[in-house]
C-alpha cells in the first residue's frame, strides 16, 4: 500500500492502460508519475489475455520507475467488463457476547453470512456492501458496533465476478512481479475521484464512458445503492462514423476527438444563419490520398442515435430502482467518451436530471481529464484512508478497507 506515501494505481482499460504514482508532500498528494499506452489483451473491459496485459504492465513499470526513480512494488487496480454485477442478499446470526453488545466479530459473521447465496459456480462474490442492519426488527441501522442486542441481520449488495476473467486480471498483476493492494470495480474507482461524500449522501449516479463499456454507480444516503456495466461505449462510435463515412478506423477517431457532437448547436437568433452555414459546410480530409467529405449535421446524425442508445440503457436501470428523475445531485460523467462535444446537453435532456462533467479531486499537478477519473480513484481510495478515521468512513469505504485486507490474504505471495 502506501510505503514511503507513494501510492500506485492501475487502470487496465480496454482502450488505453494508465498507471499512476501520486506521493504525498507537505500534507497534500501530488504526482509523482503518469504513464499511458494503448491497451491489449481485453474484450468489452475484461482481461482475455493475461500474458498481453502483462506486457503492457512491465512496460509502464519500466517507464515509471526511470522517469520517478522509486521502486513501484505494488498496486490499486481495476476490474471492468459486463461479467460484474451485483445482486442483493441478507444474513442473521445470533450477537455472540453473553452482555450482547455487538462487537466487530459479530459484524464480520453477518457479513460472511451474506455471501451464502447461490451463484454459478464460475462466478464468486468479489465484495459485500452494507446498506443497513437489523437489531431485533429494528431497521435502518448504519453502524452496530456497541450497540446491544441478541439478533443481528445484514441487509447487503454483493458484488460478483466471472472467475476466469478476475483469475486473468489477477495473473497479468502478478506475472509482473507487483502485489496487489485492493482490486476495485472501475465505476466504484471513478466515483472516489470525483463524487462528494455530499452527493453520495442526497443520491447521485456516476457513469463512466470508456471505449467499450459503459459504467453506472449510483449512490444514496452514503451507500452504493446500484452498478451495472454495458458492452457498449466510446469505440462504437468511432465504428459507426467509419461505417458512416466509409473511412478507416483511425481517420474515423480522429473526426470524432476534432468535430464530434452529440448535438447540433441551440440556434440563438442573431447566429442562426450563421451557425446553420458551419453545420451544413462540407469538412474535407485527405488520408492516404482518398477524400472523407462529411458535414457536421452527418457527424451528429451518426453519433446521436449511439449516445442515446447508451442513455437508454442507463435510463433503464434507473427505472429498475425507482430513482428515474429522481436523484437530487444528479448525474455525474466520466470517461475518455464524456469528452465529446454537448454530451452534457443530451446526457440532461434525456434522463430529466442535473449533469455535471466530473472533475477530479485533491490530486495536484493532474491534467483535468474525465479518462482519468478510474486512475485517480484507485490511488485516492487508499491517500483517502491514509488520514482518515477508519470507523467513520462511509460504507463504500469501508468496502475497500475490507477488501484490502481480504485481498492480502487470498493474493499476496
Ligand atoms: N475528445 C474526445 N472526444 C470523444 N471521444 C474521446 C475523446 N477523447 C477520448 N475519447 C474516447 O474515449 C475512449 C477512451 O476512454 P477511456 O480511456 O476512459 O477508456 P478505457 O478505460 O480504455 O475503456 P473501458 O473503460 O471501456 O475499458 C476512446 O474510445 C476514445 O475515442
Ligand atoms: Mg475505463
């Protein structure tokens, strides 16, 4: 973890892998390092190939450890894909000290009671997250320990992987010589980048556009209310503008980064004509001799239906839990797709609620961009628990706290 304040975190992504290495100085995190390269080995955000990653991994190591000359020895890190899901379930045990008061062992049976549920064999519950206790038929209880009673349930979400795609993630890591500190569920990362312990109490959802997923955290009186993950994101839009313009791949991304637009611009009255003219003017490129010809309304009228197709996905899950245009804090977007033009616009007019553009906290000397928001959480889920009160971090916390220990004892060598 955190030997010398340095702190590593990896973000295994489909589109690009990113390490991390922030250290702390006079009271404050700062980057010590930030490499990047384009990622291989991964299908839809899970890892498929093991020995690819880890290839990619010893070249970040290398290049960190020459630019910031500290040895990185071990790592947050991710896991992405659609095989995570979550799913509820609950436990009871009987309070085990004769004066029935709740202790901490009491509180760690429960939790375990929780993970005896039937999942397929293939698949294994990752982690438990709390949303409230039970003392004697008396709900809502965030915090027993100390509290006294004879019967002890826990109401909880369980968080749960496919085996083999975990067991490749875990292999690439290791297979390059690093320890892992905590393995984190992307969306859950991006939410500590950048969600306020405020937001996450009123309710908010964070979703994560990467290149080939789609991430959706939402959050509710402190707790992780719902996840869910969709095979869909930013690369199927730069292969709809390919298909749509008949051009190559790698022309089509780089039309989508310089005049991509989930919109056409609001018509105010004086610019009407003008700005009509810009949508309606051809863009010409020339790669490798042949012409792309395409105007801005072709981009938007190629990109719209796909943005929306992933803003109907989240809508959908919104409805499953009651809290469609219901989340006071509303919307937050990270992700390298949250960086196309006017995504704010149609994310708002679609799902009906407040949208902000996340933006990441307490890092000095990060570039403010949202593909960096699973990154900067990896690292700041552990610079977070560092200073702060271990019994009075919220429950997502807490999450990682127990998983870091249970990560040390199943994983370390
Ligand atoms: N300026 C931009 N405009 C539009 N899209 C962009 C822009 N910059 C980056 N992207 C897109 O963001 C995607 C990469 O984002 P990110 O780094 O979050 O993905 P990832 O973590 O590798 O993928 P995943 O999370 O799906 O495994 C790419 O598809 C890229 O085209
Ligand atoms: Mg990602």
């Amino acid at each position: 973890m955190a030997k010398g304040h340095i702190i590593a975190g990896l973000d295994i992504g489909t589109n690009t892998i990113k390490l991390l290495v922030i250290q702390k100085r006079n009271k404050e995190w700062e980057v010590l390092s930030y490499q990047e390269m384009p990622s291989f080995g991964l299908r839809k955000g899970a890892v498929v190939d093991a020995g690819e990653v880890s290839k990619n991994i010893q070249t970040l190591l290398s290049e960190t450890e020459k630019n910031s000359s500290k040895k990185i020895t071990s790592v947050f890190v991710n896991i992405g894909g659609n095989h995570i899901y979550i799913t509820p379930s609950d436990g009871i045990i009987s309070v085990s000290r004769a004066n029935q008061i709740i202790s901490q062992e009491d509180i760690d049976r429960v939790l375990q009671a929780t993970r005896a549920i039937n999942i397929p064999q293939n698949e294994e519950v990752l982690d438990v997250f709390p949303k409230e206790f039970i003392i004697d038929d008396q709900k809502g209880i965030k915090q027993p320990l100390g509290l006294r009673g004879i019967r002890l349930e826990a109401k909880v979400l369980l968080l749960c992987v496919f085996s083999p795609y975990f067991i490749n993630l875990t292999q690439a890591v290791l297979n390059s010589k690093l320890h892992i500190d905590d393995i984190v569920p992307s969306p859950l990362a991006a939410s500590e980048a950048v969600l306020t312990r405020e937001q996450k109490e009123l309710g908010v959802a964070l979703i994560d556009i990467g290149a080939s997923t789609t991430s959706l955290a939402v959050f509710e009186e402190g707790n992780l209310l719902h996840l869910a993950v969709f095979p869909i994101g930013s690369a199927n839009i730069t292969n709809d503008i390919a298909i749509g313009l008949k051009t190559e791949i790698f022309v089509a991304e780089s039309i989508k980064k310089q005049y991509g637009s989930c919109m056409l611009v609001k018509q105010d009255k004086e610019k009407k004509d003008e700005k009509i003219n810009i949508e309606k003017k051809k863009i010409e490129i020339i790669e490798n001799s042949s012409v792309v010809s395409f105007t801005r309304k072709d981009l938007v009228d190629i990109i719209e239906p796909r943005v929306s197709e992933i803003l109907d996905l989240i809508l959908k899950e919104l409805k499953k839990i009651g809290r469609q245009e219901l989340l006071p804090c509303g919307i937050v977007l990270t992700g390298g797709g949250a960086k196309i033009s006017k995504i704010k616009e149609l994310t708002k007019e679609q799902l009906k609620l407040p949208v902000q553009i996340g933006k990441i906290k307490n890092i000095l000397g990060l570039d403010e961009d949202t593909a960096l928001a699973t990154v900067a959480g990896l690292v700041l889920s552990s610079a977070v628990m560092d200073e702060t009160d271990k019994e009075g971090l919220s429950g997502v916390l807490k999450g990682f706290w127990s998983k870091i220990k249970k990560m040390l004892k199943v994983l370390v060598p």
